[in-house]
C-alpha cells in the first residue's frame, strides 16, 4: 500500500533527524563553554547541511503538488485544460486522477451542451429560412409581379417611379433569398458537401471582388453531422476574411488526410488582431462536437489560416 504524502514526509524527516543525531554521538565534535569561533562555523555548516537535505525531501515529496497546481491554473476559457501529471499510486496521484477525470467529465458534458445548442441553432436557422423564403420572400413576389402589371397603365411621370419601385423588391428579394440560404445551404443537403463549398467560394468571390483558389474534394466516409460542420466552419472564416482580412486572395482546400478530413481557409490580409472573438470560439465548439480539432493561426508570409481536422470513417475494400 503506497505510503500517504504525511507519511512520506514525517519519515523522511524522522530519518533526518536520526542522522543528524548519529552524527552528533558518533563524531569526535565536541563543543566547549563558552562556545568558539570554529565550533560556531561547524555547527552552522552541520545546520546548513541538514537544512538543504530537508529542502531537497520536501522538494521532491511535493512536487506532484506543485504539477497539479501548474496544470489546474493552466486551464483558460480558449485552450483544452492541461492533464495533471499522475506521477504514482499515492494521496497526489490519486487526487490528480480524479482531477483528470473530473475534466473528462466536464469535456463531456460542454460536448454534449454544445451539441443540444447548436442543433436547436441549426433548427432555428431552418425555421427563419422557412419563413423567409415562405412568407417574406412569396410576399415580395407578388409585389414585384403586381408591379408589372400596373408599369404599363401608368402615365409616363409616374412610370419611372414604379420601375425605380421594381427594382428596389427585386433588390430585396434578392437579399431575402441570400439570408434564406446562408441559414439553410439547401445545395448542402440537396448536392452534397464539395459542391457546397464550391458554391460558398464561389460566392465570396463575387461578393467581396478577391481572387479565391479552391482545392475541394471528395473525402469518403464524411458523416452529415460532419458535414454540416466544415460547411458552417468555412462560412464563418470566410465571413471572417470578407468582414476584417482586407485580403487580396483567398484559398479554401479540403482533402483526406490519413483517416482524416483536413478543411484549410486561408488568406493574406492582415492577420489576427485583438482577442478571439464569438465566431472563433463558435468554430472551435462546432470542431468539438464532433471530436475534430480547429487551430487559427498565422499563416505563412501574412494573413490567417483556419484549419480543422477530423477523423472520418474508413470505408472496408471488399474482398474477393
């Protein structure tokens, strides 16, 4: 049975003690009185001695403290909260195991919290999307086709105000059909997740008018959970370079990577400024949940790179 940390350290300072006793009875030291100048020297190298051996037991008697206290104060709201260190079977190796799994059980359920959020996100961005397209989108189409009937009927001072009328509905319901799909990628569902993003690339190239080079392909095994998920990460980094990289080019690559899904954003414009903000910490809670790993981080020369992995099921070869 493994000795508890008072036990560790009330031997090791009984066997201390009992040496430096050994050594007074068993030297030739002696001390005179009044004491003298080389037996203060003595004793204070003797005492010096027994102090630093002490220092050095309970160093090392507390150090599995010291590590638990480290990976406990390392814990932030942004990072994965470091493991403490399980040195050996004792009172600190058993708390630092419970501490690990008490984060394991903390992870689990920020999962599945996260996971609860964003599918009642998910179901509200459908219903919004539905309503968009149902009730505002039908209702700007019927204005927009009582419009026409009526520009003809109209004398010619007020035919250009209907027309300006005209194109100010389109306008809109245009603008109805984008926020629709960006809540509800209907091309996701309908296409598949490489179209997807092709379309999604597609798009922010002609709406931010920047250079945007696509290396998509198929990644076999990807489940739908998944899916949604790279989609949703590279619509907020690419909203992200539109909003504030002030980039020039922008590259967005997917590709299987060793029973891996690997989705890289990258640009070149300013780079990472101030403190991660809502966007970032929403990717890195789509990644979790279902068990990838999202990094931003600098990218080579200038601007950012987003990157997200996330292992992916490996379909068996038939075998003859």
């Amino acid at each position: 049975m493994a000795l508890t940390l008072f036990a560790k350290i009330f031997s090791a300072m009984t066997a201390l003690l009992v040496f430096a006793l050994l050594v007074l009875v068993l030297s030739p030291l002696s001390v005179s009185h009044p004491v003298s100048g080389a037996e203060i020297v003595e004793l204070s190298v003797g005492l010096a001695l027994v102090l630093a051996v002490a220092a050095l037991l309970l160093r090392r008697a507390l150090a599995p403290l010291r590590d638990l206290r480290i990976a406990m104060e390392g814990r932030d709201e942004v990072s994965a909260p470091g493991r403490a260190p399980v040195h050996r079977d004792d009172e600190v190796g058993r708390v630092a195991a419970a501490y690990n799994a008490l984060l394991d059980r903390l992870a689990a359920q920020e999962t599945r919290a996260a996971g609860i959020a964003l599918t009642a996100q998910e179901s509200e961005r459908r219903r919004v999307s539905r309503e968009l397209h149902d009730q505002i989108g039908q209702t700007l189409t019927v204005a927009l086709l009582r419009l026409g009937r009526i520009v003809d009927a109209v004398p010619e001072p007020q035919r250009e105000d209907v027309v300006a009328a005209q194109e100010v509905v389109r306008a809109a319901l245009q603008e109805v059909r984008g926020v629709a799909a960006q809540l509800r990628p209907g091309v996701l569902e309908d296409l598949g997740l490489e179209p997807a993003l092709t379309a999604l690339a597609t798009q922010t190239a002609r709406e931010g008018r920047i250079e945007v080079r696509r290396d998509i392909r198929e990644v076999p095994g990807t489940t739908d959970e998944q899916a949604l998920v790279v989609y949703r990460i590279a619509q907020e980094a690419l909203t992200n370079v539109l909003r504030h990289a002030s980039a020039r080019t922008v590259w967005v690559t997917l590709r299987p990577l060793g029973g891996r899904l690997l989705l890289e954003v990258g640009d070149d414009g300013v780079g990472l400024t101030g403190p991660p903000g809502t966007g970032r910490t929403g990717m890195m809670e789509r990644a979790a949940i279902v068990g990838g790993w999202l990094t931003v981080e600098p990218a080579k020369g200038s601007g950012t790179l987003v990157r997200f992995t996330v292992p992916v099921h490996q379909p068996q070869e038939a075998t003859s």
